[in-house]
C-alpha cells in the first residue's frame, strides 16, 4: 500500500465538498432551486406532460442508484436484516393492503412517506456536509439544523393537507387537517426558525468577539449544509403548497429531489473510487501517488470520468427499463409491486446512507 500525502489546504478544501463548491452550489441546491423556478413556468405556460415523462425518468433511475449503492457497498452482508429482511416484509405488507382493497390507505401512506423521506434526504445531504467541519458547531447549532429541516416539513404536510384535504395527485387520501390556524402557526414558526439557524452563527461570532476580542475563534457552518437547508425550504414551501391547487407543482418538487439525490449517490460512488484507488499500491488507473495529487488528476481525466458513470449507470438503467417493460405487459399483479418497491426505496434510502452503514 503506497503512502497517503498529507492533504494540502487548497485539496483539503476541495474535500469538503462533493466535487467543487460550484458545482455542488448548482446541483445540491441554488441550481436545484433554481430549477424548480423554471418548471413552475413551463407548467404554467405548457402544461406537465414533459415534467410528467421526466419524473418518470428520473425517478427509476433514482430507484436505481440505490440499488448501485447497496450492491457497490455489498450492504446485505453487513445489513441483511434492513436490506433483505425489512424490504420483504414491506412488499408483504404492500400486497396484502392491495388485495384487501386499501387503496385509500396506500395513497395515504405514500404521500407522507414522501414528504418524510425527501425531507431526511436533505437533512442526510446537508449532514454530509456538517461533518466534513467536524459536525455541529454545538449543540445550538444542531438543534437549529434539525429544527430548519423538519419545521418546513410539518409546515408543507399541515398546508397541504388543510388546501388540498380531499386528494393527492388525483386520489383520496386521509388527510391530516388541523384546520388554518394551525398551518399559519407552522408556516410562522418554520420561518422564524430558518432565521435563527441563518443568523445564529452570525450572532454568535459577533457576541465572541466583543466578550474576547478574539478573531480565530470564530464558528463556521459549511456552505453547503447551509444552501442545502435553504433549498430544502424553498422546494417544500413552493412545491405543497402550489401543488395543492396544481398537483402539477408536486412534480416539480420530486424532480428536484430526484436530481439531488442522483448527484449525490453518484458523488459518494465517485469519491469511494478516489479513496479505494488512492489507497491501492500498483493501480493501472490515474491514481498513481497521493490523494491530494490523484483527487486532482481525476477531475481532468474525462476517460475515468465516462467509465465510472457507465459502471456507475448499470443499476439504473436496469432499474429504467424494468419499469418499462412492466408497463408494457400491464399485468395487475405487477401494480402493487411498484408501490411496494417505492416503500422499499424510502426504507433503503433511511439506512444505507447513515453514519452506521459506512461503519459497519
């Protein structure tokens, strides 16, 4: 095994982001939301048939990328339980609440385990993030983080559910109405709480400073938690709440949250080949030396490049084209399936992307 080079500041700075802080500025959140501004118009102007065949698109390969995660990591053997064991009895369940005729129940179930897991995607992505600086800059800190990402969730759950309490997407489903008073009291508090969490570092270094005098001391939150946190407000508080006049708008939100998560799971696949290939001694490919040296010589090597997003796009694309192909038979015993494996992605995506998981 060759010897690993102290990582220099300029290459310790580009670890602390995913590929770069401007491209993960784009494709984590500002771009992302940015994004979901320009769908808004073209559903506005020309309707969702496109945003429609997109989310369709994207969402297998969404489903895909885990699967490329779970098999890359070989996590049945280190989790056979969350990765075998759960999912099984997920799809069990799926069938059996089919069959019975739950329909109402089902839809239930998947609109707020949607709004839970694209929500604990984001706090997940903005945690990566947080421990690249060591983790939460104090408790304050994390109680703020925490609170900035699941306040905006129960804010958009209550919204929706009080303007749109009979459907979602297009079929009935229990609605969880607390009444308007109770959405406007949410909304206030989720924005006076995103405030906080922006301007506490802010205040706190400007109380250090004139208690100590000290400039060195100063708390840092790392950008991308911070743009991340912002996104994830802006796309729950567009996406339900314009999606309870228009479920058009929902589909905005879930493309953003599938572009986010595929960049991400293709981010971790690629560091994961940096890290393996700077630690092999002897490697054919163009990690040769160091990390700092290799992390850079592979942001310029378009051949690396193109062969790990082809390995990279197996799970994917199978995953695209199983879908397709089950469409086009129409079986009625295949339905539940798709339902089922959905619940199985949201289980999947709470497991395999944890602290534990790259531990164990």
């Amino acid at each position: 095994m060759t010897r690993i080079a102290p990582l220099t500041h300029a290459s310790a700075q580009r670890f602390l982001w995913l590929f770069s802080r401007r491209v993960d500025f784009w494709l984590a959140s500002a771009g992302a939301s940015a994004a979901i501004a320009a769908a808004v118009l073209v559903v506005l102007w020309h309707g969702d048939r496109e945003i429609d065949a997109l989310d369709f698109v994207l969402s297998e390969l969404h489903l895909g990328a885990t699967y490329q995660a779970v098999i890359r990591r070989r996590l049945w053997q280190r989790l056979p339980v969350d990765v075998l064991a759960v999912p099984l009895v997920i799809l069990a369940m799926t069938y059996a609440l089919s069959m019975s005729g739950q329909t109402v129940l089902l839809t239930s179930i998947a609109m707020y385990a949607a709004i839970w897991h694209r929500g604990r995607q984001s706090l997940g992505v903005a945690r990566f993030y947080q421990r690249g600086m060591g983790g939460p800059a104090s408790p304050v800190h994390d109680r703020l983080f925490q609170g900035a990402v699941y306040l905006p969730m129960l804010a958009a759950l209550l919204v929706y559910a009080n303007l749109a309490p009979l459907e979602y997407e297009g079929e009935p489903y229990f609605a969880l109405n607390s009444g308007a008073d109770v959405a406007v009291v949410a909304v206030i508090a989720a924005a006076l709480w995103l405030i906080a969490y922006f301007a506490w570092p802010h205040w706190r270094n400007r109380a250090e400073r004139l208690i100590t005098g000290a400039r060195n001391n100063a708390i840092r939150v790392h950008p991308g938690e911070r743009w991340v946190v912002l996104a994830h407000a802006v796309a729950f508080g567009s996406g339900y709440a314009l999606g309870a006049s228009n479920a058009s708008f929902l589909l905005v939100l879930a493309v953003h949250h599938e572009v986010q998560y595929l960049y991400f799971a293709y981010a971790m696949s690629r560091r994961s080949a940096i890290v393996s290939g700077a630690c092999t001694s002897g490697t054919d490919g163009p990690i040769r030396h160091s990390y700092s040296t290799a992390l850079s010589a592979r942001e310029d090597d378009v051949r690396f490049e193109l062969k790990h997003a082809a390995s990279f796009l197996v799970w994917p694309v199978i995953s695209f084209g199983g879908a397709v192909v089950g469409g086009w038979f129409a079986l009625e015993w295949l339905a539940p399936l798709g339902m089922g494996g959905l619940f199985c992605h949201y289980w999947l995506d709470s497991r395999i992307w944890t602290r534990k998981s790259f531990q164990s």
